[in-house]
C-alpha cells in the first residue's frame, strides 16, 4: 500500500471536553529569565560551539505497524476556523511519512550528559495559532528557555499548558498578533497544551536541561550536532505511540547513527 501522510485523531485524548471560555481577567505576568542565565543544575558549564573534538547522532525514526486511520478535524463551530483551511484537516497524533517514517518525533539526549550545564540559548521559541491549530504541533525548549506563545488568528483563543513538573498557565488570546512569553524551569517530557475554545487543538512541549534535542522531519529524520565524546542514551517520544531509547556512543569527531522504529 503506497503510504501516505496520515494521521490519528487528537480527540481520543481525554482533554477534549469542551470547557467554557477561560483565561478572564488579567494575563498573567511573563516569567521567562534573563537569556545570559545559565542553566539552573549547574555543574561544569560547556559551550557545545568551542567543542573541538565535537560528534553529533544522526538517524531515522521507521513507522513498522499499519497505516493509521485517517480522521478529519470538525472545525464547524467556529466559522472562522472553517474558513481558514480549502479543504479538510487532520489531526496530527501519529504523522506516518509518505516513504514510510515518522514525523514530529521530539528526540532528545535522556541520559550522558549528567554534572554540566548549559547557558540558557537567547533565541526564544515559537508557539503560534494559525488556522485554529498549534503551529508546530510539537517543539523543545531548554530550562529557562523563553517561549513565545503568538495567536496570528482573527478568533479567540484560551492557551492552557498543563505540565505536572512546572508551573503552568492558563491565558486569552481574544486579538490577532497578541504574544505572551514564558519559561519552564524544570525537565519535562512533555507538556501537553490545549485550547478551551477549539478542543481538537492540542500541542506538545519537550523541556531538557541540555540543547541537544530536535524533532523529526518530513522524511522521518533528525540529527544532534556538537555533543561531547562519550555514551548516552536517547530517547525518542511519540504522542501516540509512547517512547523508545537507544544506547549510542559519539566518537571524537564522528556521528553515531541511531534509528527507531515504532509499531502500534
């Protein structure tokens, strides 16, 4: 069967329950740190740039089940979200590649790296709403790390982050280009988000202590560049399929391959 991009329903999650309108009242104040903090485990601080003997992990992430269900977002009770997409929508649970692999699998570093710290990257990241869905569906942040949250859509949207290590938040984003800016001070796989306006937009969010985490691409693949020699393990995640680890050991200046493969 040729594969094709496909994906399973976010609404078999149990936050899809249709809650009123929340976020009344005054946003809550931004949290995010100063972007020169360094990273709060402390221990010997590395500059993955000034690593002269530097190796990397390269891989791919192999869908081995059966093609998932494909099911359409109903996006009928808000007209605007409705208008925004020419024709239908999916969900975005298990993304299979049209050659076979996985997409919007959040890889990261779990273990190897334990006694050293990181400077908190100055760049923030993104999370935009753009046609009544969270733009990317899954995004890595470092601790302290500033998070852009944006809504580039004409509706109301209520942004509710609910991490079980962090603190959350709960915010209104009722105007187009209104922003609100936040950080995570502590380790967590992952931090799912959700809007209490439209219940199938739904997002991920994998926090590390370390920069040496990515997701995986159109084509099923990912690399990790600029990690110290030594032996770690990673771990990849799946919002359907859970997680995998593999051991894998950098050489000085060479990339260790490491590939996954998930079922259903």
């Amino acid at each position: 069967m040729t594969r094709k991009l496909l994906a399973v329903t976010v609404a078999l999650l149990p936050m899809i329950t249709v809650i009123a309108c929340g976020g009344g009242g005054e946003t809550p104040p931004a949290d995010a740190p100063a972007a020169s903090t360094p990273a709060a485990s402390g221990g010997e601080m590395i500059d993955p740039a000034t690593i002269a003997d530097a190796g990397g992990v390269a891989g791919s992430v192999q869908f081995a089940g059966s093609d998932p269900e494909l099911q359409v977002i109903q996006m009928a009770a808000d007209p605007y979200c409705l208008s925004s997409h020419s024709g239908e929508v999916v969900a975005q649970r298990v993304m299979v590649n049209a050659n076979g692999t996985l997409a919007q699998i959040f890889v990261y570093v779990k273990e190897g790296l334990e006694g050293k710290s990181f400077a908190v990257p100055a760049e923030a990241a993104r999370l935009d709403q753009q046609g009544c869905m969270y733009m990317p569906h899954v995004i890595g942040l470092q601790t302290g790390q500033t998070l852009i949250v944006s809504n580039s859509d004409d509706t109301l949207h209520n942004v509710n982050a609910q991490p079980s290590n962090n603190t959350g938040f709960n915010i209104g984003q009722p105007v187009a280009g209104m922003e609100y800016e936040h950080a995570f001070e502590n380790p967590e796989i992952m931090i799912p988000v959700k809007c209490d306006v439209h219940p199938w937009m739904s997002a991920y969010i994998g926090v590390v202590a370390n920069p040496y985490f990515t997701i995986t691409d159109a084509e099923g693949n990912f690399s990790i560049d600029r990690l110290p020699p030594g032996d770690y393990v990673l771990e990849a995640w799946s919002e359907g399929l859970g997680t995998q680890t593999i051991n894998v050991t950098v050489a000085p200046n060479e990339t260790a391959e490491a590939n996954f493969s998930f079922g259903t």
